[in-house]
C-alpha cells in the first residue's frame, strides 16, 4: 500500500503515522524475541561494516520474521536520519514462501542513519482471515461478527486515531453486531478497504517485538550515480611539431575540451595522474624499454626530480593552472576526479628521503612492480610494513593537498595490492573531515578482496562488467550487482579503460561499442568511458587487450569536432543516453533491476523500475531495454515481459516509446523483436504512464 510520506527525510512506499513500540515480553533467558526475526538487509555478510547506500537511492528493508501458527503478524522499521526524524514504515510480505517482508525507502539525507525492525501480533489480518473463511461458510459467523465488533471498538477507543476512522470503525462495529445485517453484507465489512487501510495505518498490535538497531551510512548522490569521462591532459591540445616531437597539451588547452565533454552528458571528468614522470627506466611507446627524445613515459611512474605526488607535471602547468581547470570543469557542471596511484619511479624523492617504504632484495635493489610474467620496470612498490606509521601520514597529507584544490574524488589505482586496513583507515579519516570525497577502486580483482573494498570503505568499484559479454553472463552479473551486494558495494561499470581493450571491442566493430555503451549506461548508477572509445579505437596491441600505440605511453592527437562533423563519431550516441539517463530516475538507480525472458540466446532483456512513491518527479518510471548482444548478426525474437512489475496485470496493452529512435509501439506480455547490429542494436523503451 502506498502512502503520502509526510516526512521530508525519506520518500517511502508505505510509511505511516508514527507511534511508540514497547517490547511486550522479554526474556532474559532466550535471545530470540516474542516474535523473532532472523536475517536482515540493508547488511554486509561479515558484520563488521555498516551498508551504505546514497541520497535518492531506493533502499530495500527486509527482514525474515514469523510466529507459530496460523495468526497473522505485522513487520516495520524505524527509521532515525541524522537529524534526528524518525520515520515509521509499514513491510509488505513477499509471499515468496520464506517468511520474508520488504518496503524501500528513499533516505534524502546525508549522514549514518538508525534503523531497527519492530515485530507485532496483527490481531484484524489474523480476525479478517478467520473471518473471511468462516462466515462464508457458515462456521461460528456470530462469534466472529462479535470478535471483530470488539477489535473496531477497541481500535475507535484509541485517542491518536483520526475522528474519520473512529467514525467509520464505529460504524462498522455496529452493523456486525446488527441482527438484520445478513452474514453475506457481514462479509462486505470483513473485505472493506476503508477499513483495512485505518489497521494498516495503525494496527491494532499486540505482543511487539523491538529488534537490535542497525547502521546505515548514506554518502551523496554521486557516490553511487555519475557518468565519468576519462582523458589525459596532456594530449588534449598537444602538437606535432615540424621536427616529429610533440608538444604536450596542458591544463589550459585541456580545459578546452570540457564543454565538449559536458554537453555529451558527462558528470565526472577523471585524470590519471597529473604528477612528474620519472627519467629512471622511463618506457617507451607500446610499452618498450627504449625511449627516445620527447617520449612523455607513463603517468603512473610518479615521480622525478621536479616533484612527488604532490606536484604537478611541469609540462602541464602549474599548480594554479590546476586549480583554473578545477574552476572550469565545475562551470562546465563536471567534478574532477585524480587518479592516486601509491607506487614510485625510481628516481621519485621518496626513494631518496624515504628508502624504508620501498622492498630490498638481497642484492641490494630495489623490487620492481611485477604483475607476472609483466615487469614495470619504471615502478616501486610501495612497502606498507616497514613504516605504516610514516605512509599513513604521507599518504593522508597528499590527499588532504588535493582536497585543498578542489578534487572532491580519487580513483584509486591497484587498491587490491595495497593492505586493506590501510584503506579502511585513511578512507573513513578522509572522510570524518569531508564526507562528500568518494574513492573509487580500481580493484580488478577475485570477489573476496573486491568485495572487501567496497565494505571498507570504498564508494565505487571497477567491476567484471569489461568481460561479461553474452546474454548469459550479462544476466548473471547483472542480477548480482543490483540485489546480492548492492547493500555495499557499487559498481563503476567502465566500458574501456587504457589498459583494457576487450576483444569483444576489437572484433565486434561499432556495434559492439554501442552495446556496451548503452547496457553500461542503463544497467547501473555509474559508468564511464575512456577517451577514444566514442572514435571507434579497436586495434590492439598484438597478444594484448591494450589499445596499440597506448596513450598511456605517447600523446594521442585526434580530432574530435572533425570526426563528429563527419559522422564518424559515438559521441551524438553517448550524448543521447546521458539525456535518458538524467530524464529517468529508474535508470540511475543500482536496484529496480529484473531480467526478462527473451527466446533468443544473443537478446539480452530488462526491466527497471522506480514506483511514482519513491520517484523524484513522483511519476513512475519504467524502461525496458532489449539489447542484441551478438553485434555480427541481425535478430529476430520474441520478448516476455512482465508488466506486473509496474502494476500492470499481464496480458494488457500498453504503449512504448523507444528513447534512441522516437519509434512507438503497442506492447503487451509476447512481443516480436528484431535488431540488427548493422543498424540499431538496442531498444532502450520507455512505458507510457497511463492514467
């Protein structure tokens, strides 16, 4: 049932008047409840971490609770935002068959908020169900008349309870009591709507149950919504000059893209890193050991003799000129991310000031970065053992000097191979002091140790989205990001990134980079995308899934407002799903996720959902995305699609409007189906709300 929510702290599908819940009976002896309850969520499995969740995300609360025999029960949660207003929320059960209850919720504050499950005996669900069977068959009809007359009575008596609903209950009581009132009209108040809704709105609640209070820390919206653009400075602006050597862009000619990358949608302009390069073992182009004159090497191999992590690449600019494109990018309405990467070019002062932060092999060298059988011979390691203490404060000093330019997030490379604690601890210092930074980790990694980020602390993950590519995998993935750990962890779905370049890009031609733009963009909150990918780039490395010609290791020149003149460009594409992502909220929610049948192996379908109650607009909003994830190949299928997700009863009409086209259908549960990769890969269908 929903509700008109009366607090502003939350948008609910069914919160009520608040009231006061005392346990009924404890028992000191016994650790379950009168009515107990068993596993939660919002929770992280281990326990130790709170969930986490974002302002305008709907959350689900659900609980397993039951009680012995047949009567009925009734579940909420109390909610205490960081304000201090408590909400109360009416859990519908899920008659899934395992005694579960849910409601969402949508906390609209910042801040940890308190939640805790109240259990009670439902004494109308358990009088209205006898009733319904036994007056209708005769069975003790005076008995039950009289038992309910009593309940409405004793529901009137209560003073909290609005005159209207008194007037009715009165009423109601009554005409059960009432001789010429026939067993058949009887049934009519047992079944009256009015009356269940004054009981749903204040039940009538015996033998309560108060459970154990639980955490949920909610951060800002873009800590779990956002469209990131990824680009190296120093190509954007650079020059080839007349003797081969190219001259690197800086911030300055780097802040003249930003409108181009803001009016394609983006929220996120993401930097790798902006610091000096090392000289020592610099590589060279497609990852070589041979340099020549000019070649910039790898910005990951922070640091030379002009600086560290707290400085900026001379050839950029300086540190004032960081702070004009901070400026920019925000009057653009784009926030910039830094990348921090804790690793070391041999020749960074760290190595000097610091040699205890770095590995000492026995023959007396420093241990390079390895991945095996790859070597980064440009890199150190950093040592987290040696000195925990002193790399703590050095690292929480870099980032506290970022956060003093403007960066109000910071995408963490290689997290995974750092200790975790670590990150525990600086990410919950940063953000005691600036709860609006967000850490994103780059944590391609096994689940344990992602997983573990994410509960540490981490706002966002790269995630396996890059190498889920079929119709089965993309199912699989999808169902687990958007239910099994979506109380703590979400996903940054990147379709590139400069060290990833998939084969299913490579090879799949530009259909291919418009599917995985478009399941990125409508699958999660967040996605990104890195430079280059709205230019079709998909030529490889040999025996790699690097782009060749890697721009992390050259200048990349392109011309951008030339290519899309042309029509050779993505960009108009990526534009468009950026405008339906801002124009529909169910698309830029993590939950409201549900696979839909499709008879096709390489149609890929699904449905998100945002009821008009926890909507921002207060309109519903419903998009099904049909998608060929074949991009070799024309399909033709039929579709089934579940209308009564959105409350629709199956089998009803009920009009579409695909987003990418402007075309309009009537659709109904079976639908015919045909996309051709060639052509247009993917419907991404909004419903036509109906009055």
């Amino acid at each position: 049932m929903a509700t008109t929510t009366v607090s502003a702290s939350v948008r609910s599908l069914a919160e009520i008047p608040l009231r006061q819940a005392k346990s009924s009976r404890k028992d000191a002896a016994t650790r379950a409840a009168r009515i107990p309850v068993t596993s939660h969520r919002p929770s992280v499995p281990t326990g130790r971490y709170a969930p986490s969740a974002h302002v305008g995300e709907a959350v689900p609360f659900t609980v397993t609770a039951f009680r012995e025999g047949h009567d009925r029960i009734g579940v909420h949660v109390r909610l205490t935002a960081p304000s201090g207003t408590t909400t109360l929320h009416r859990l519908a059960p899920l008659n899934d068959g395992f005694d579960r209850w849910s409601v969402s919720v949508v906390p609209l504050e910042q801040g940890v908020w308190r939640f805790r499950f109240e259990t009670f005996a439902d004494d109308y669900a358990t009088w209205r169900h006898a009733a319904e069977l036994k007056i209708a068959a005769g069975v003790d009809p005076v008995l039950m008349r009289e038992m309910g007359a009593e309940l409405f009575e004793r529901a009137a008596s209560e003073r909290a309870r609005p005159a209207p609903e008194k007037s009715v209950l009165t009423a109601g009581a009554r005409a059960l009591r009432d001789a010429a009132v026939t067993d058949d009209s009887a049934l009519i108040i047992v079944r009256d709507p009015n009356i269940a809704r004054a009981f749903a709105d204040r039940p009538v609640a015996s033998l309560v149950s108060v459970h154990e209070e639980h955490t949920l820390l909610v951060e800002r919206e873009r800590a779990g919504v956002g469209a990131w653009y990824e680009f190296f400075p120093r190509s954007e602006g650079a020059e080839r000059l007349p003797d081969g050597t190219v001259r690197s862009g800086t911030f300055r000619t780097a802040a003249e893209r930003l409108p181009a990358v803001a009016d394609m949608g983006f929220d996120v302009i993401y930097l790798p890193p902006i610091h000096p390069i090392g000289e020592v073992n610099r590589k060279g182009p497609n990852n070589t050991l041979t340099t020549s004159p000019g070649d910039p090497g790898s910005p990951w191999a922070i640091g030379s003799a002009a600086g560290g992590h707290d400085t900026v690449h001379p050839d950029l600019g300086t540190l004032e000129d960081f702070r004009t494109f901070v400026r920019a990018a925000s009057d653009a309405g784009l926030e910039v991310a830094l990348d921090l990467a804790l690793q070391a070019a041999p020749d960074h002062p760290w190595v000097s000031s610091h040699p205890e932060w770095f590995t000492t092999l026995p023959d007396g060298s420093i241990a390079y970065a390895e991945n095996p059988p790859k070597k980064y011979q440009d890199i150190y390691p950093v040592n987290f053992d040696n000195d925990p203490e002193g790399i703590r404060a050095e690292v929480l000093r870099i980032v506290r000097h970022w956060i003093a330019q403007g960066v109000t997030i910071f995408r963490v490379d290689n997290p995974h191979t750092k200790p975790l604690q670590f990150w525990e601890w600086l990410i919950r210092t940063v953000n005691a002091e600036n709860p609006d930074v967000v850490f994103l980790a780059e944590a391609f990694t096994r689940p344990a140790p992602m997983q573990a980020l994410a509960q540490a602390g981490f706002q966002q993950s790269y995630s396996y989205f890059t190498w889920r590519n079929t119709k089965e995998e993309l199912e699989e993935f999808f169902e687990a990001i958007s239910s099994e750990t979506a109380d703590f962890m979400r996903p940054n779905l990147f379709v590139n990134t400069p060290d990833i370049l998939t084969e299913y890009l490579q090879f799949g031609g530009r259909p291919a980079y418009k599917v995985r733009a478009a399941l990125a963009a409508t699958a999660g909150g967040s996605y990104g995308v890195y430079a280059g990918y709205e230019l079709f780039e998909n030529v490889a490395r040999p025996g790699s899934e690097e782009n060749i010609d890697n721009e992390k290791y050259e200048y990349k020149l392109r011309d951008w407002a030339g290519a899309e003149a042309a029509g050779d460009s993505l960009a108009p594409y990526l534009r468009r799903l950026n405008e339906i992502r801002r124009a529909h909220p169910a698309v830029r929610q993590l939950r409201g996720y549900t696979t839909q049948w499709s008879e096709d192996d390489a149609v890929l379908a699904y449905v998100k959902h945002l009821p008009a109650a926890l909507s921002p607009t207060g309109v519903a909003d419903t998009i099904i995305v049909v998608a060929n994830v074949d991009p070799h190949s024309a399909r033709e299928t039929t579709v089934h699609i579940d209308s009564e997700i959105w409350g629709l009863p199956r089998g009803h009409d009920y009009e579409v409007e695909d987003l990418l086209t402007g075309a309009h259908w009537t659709w109904n549960e079976h639908n015919f189906v045909r996309l051709d990769a060639f052509i247009e890969p993917v419907h991404i269908l909004s419903v036509k709300v109906t009055s």
